[in-house]
C-alpha cells in the first residue's frame, strides 16, 4: 500500500502510533493515512513509535512468540519453494533460521517478542481485539481469518514496526541482508518491497487467529458497549 493510497473504506480511523482516535467507541468506519511516511528509501522513517505498545499478556507471550518464528521459518520455506535465489539462500547459514526458538540469538528473540507484543494494537487498528476464549459467549463474534484488505493494510503496519524495532536497535541499512551483522536491505517503503517479501509480512499477520487460539485467545469484532 503505497503513501498515496487510501486503507479500505471499512477499517477505523487511528492516530500515526496506532491508536484509535476513539478507544472508549468503536472505531468509526472511515479512511487510514498509509502507514510508510514516503516514498524516498534514503528518507525512510516508519510510522510507528515502538514505545507505544505495552508487552502482551506475560502469561502467553512467549509462547506467541516461538509461534510467530515457526511461522516466519515456514514462510521463508514457502518462499523458497518459488524462488530459486531463496532457495540457494536458506542452505547458507542465516542467523535467523535456526532449528528451533532455543537456538535463536537473543536479539532476534527480543525482536520477535515486540512483534508479539504488537498484536493487539494491530487488532484495534482494524475494530478488533483479543480475549480469552473462555469469555467466548459474552464476547460475541470471533474473526477466524482476516480479509485481503486487512491483511494488506496489516502487512504494510507490520513492516513500519519490524522497521522501526530493526532501526532502534541498531540495524544498518545494506544491499545485502545479514541478520549476524544485523544489516538489511528493507528499510524502505512497503511499496517498495518485492512481492515475495510483502507476502511474508502479510502471512505473519495471516496466522495470529490461529496462534492466539493455541494460547487461549481468540479476535471479536468491537462493538458499542465493547470494554477494553
């Protein structure tokens, strides 16, 4: 989604940090500002401030976690599966493709936590929010899969975030992608981004219903009297 595009009609109106303008109401059905500040690579600056988002639920965030990485290795497996570049890259030692969440580098295991962290405000964004699935009957509607809208609109959100987590904590923009060096080529606009890539962003969101419900959780739909 590119600065100059519009979110579908349909998803709330929020703030640049990701707040609803209303949080006491549901949010009102009108246009988002594109997440990416510009179109000029060397000018980059996400939209999101990291230090807005309070950490999930202690009691299920790393086990949110080490689901998201399962995901995000099988998406780069998916990827490879179509892409022969890919392909030859995964047989390299990648810092951030190890065997399980045990091996990962603590750094990369703090990124993907504020990537965990990150999700209910995802969910807001879009009129959405978390509960425990106990509470299913008093909560209403649970969303089992977002639409493509939503899953565009959250992928371009989630890359603002991985690049604003990335750039804090000190990663350096480069040609070459090199998670040991902590350098990569993606501190650009989402509409900047090859297709495969934006397609990983976006199956990372595709899998948060499904991994929240293995820790207890499911999405509901916001409605008037909704308390947060």
């Amino acid at each position: 989604m590119s600065p100059s595009a519009t979110a579908p009609s349909d998803l709330p109106k929020v703030n640049p940090g990701g707040q609803l303008q209303a949080e006491s109401a549901p949010p009102s059905h009108s246009s988002l500002p594109a997440s990416s500040a510009n179109n000029n690579s060397s000018t980059y600056t996400p939209n999101h401030d990291i230090n807005s988002t309070p950490p999930l639920d202690p009691s299920i965030r790393e086990a949110v976690s080490e689901e998201l990485y399962k995901r995000y290795k099988q998406s780069r497996r998916d990827m490879a599966e179509k892409d022969e570049t890919e392909k030859a890259k995964l047989k390299e030692k990648d810092a951030s493709l190890q065997d399980g969440w045990d091996q990962l580098s603590d750094h990369l295991k703090a990124s993907t936590r504020a990537q965990a962290d990150d999700i209910p405000r995802k969910l807001r964004m879009i009129g959405y929010y978390m509960a425990k699935d106990a509470d299913a009957k008093t909560n209403g509607h649970i969303l089992e899969t977002f639409s493509e809208a939503e899953l565009e609109f959250l992928g371009e959100v989630e890359h603002d975030r991985w690049a604003a987590e990335r750039m804090k904590s000190g990663w350096t923009s480069s040609e070459q992608r090199n998670s040991t060096t902590q350098q990569t080529p993606f501190f650009v606009p989402y509409s900047q981004l090859e297709q495969k890539w934006k397609d990983v962003d976006k199956d990372m969101v595709k899998g948060v219903p499904e991994i929240l419900k293995k820790s207890g959780y499911r999405i509901y739909k916001r409605e008037e009297n909704t308390k947060l």
